[in-house]
C-alpha cells in the first residue's frame, strides 16, 4: 500500500491515479489515514457492482434464449455431450 499526506494530493493526482491502478493509495492527514483511492476496478469488485452486473447479463440471456423456446430439458440434452 502506498501513503501520501493531503497536503500532496493536489500536486500529485496524476501520479497518484497511475499509483492506485496497481493498488490502493491511504490519504492521511496529521498522520490519520482518512481516505483510500483504489481504481474503478477494484471499486467495483469491492462493492459487488461486477457481480450484480454479471447477473444481470445472465438473466438477459436467459430470458432471450427461454424466449426463442430453449427449456431445461433441451439445454441438459444439448450439454449431455459436452
């Protein structure tokens, strides 16, 4: 993990957006850590929002392909030879 003062943010954003792309950056202020700046990335995977995303595209394909007739039966058939 990586430290920077608040003080330095300001000055230092660029470097510290390329910092947190390979791990989390701690602000601190009067040696309190206060913030962390962490990529979109781990944002997401931290708030479960890749998750829910991934769920949500598998039902949409469940509902396209249920809609255009395939059923469980078919697909257990269709993977039986997998």
């Amino acid at each position: 993990m990586r430290y920077t003062a608040a003080s330095d943010t300001e000055v230092k954003l660029s470097a510290l957006l390329d910092a947190a792309q390979l791990e989390p950056v701690f602000i601190e202020r009067d040696q309190q850590e206060v913030a962390v700046l962490v990529s979109a990335r781990d944002y997401n995977r931290i708030s479960g929002k890749a998750a829910r995303d991934f769920n949500a595209f598998c039902d949409a394909v469940a509902e396209r392909a249920a809609a255009r007739g395939l059923t469980e039966e078919i697909l257990e058939e269709i993977l039986k030879d997998a």
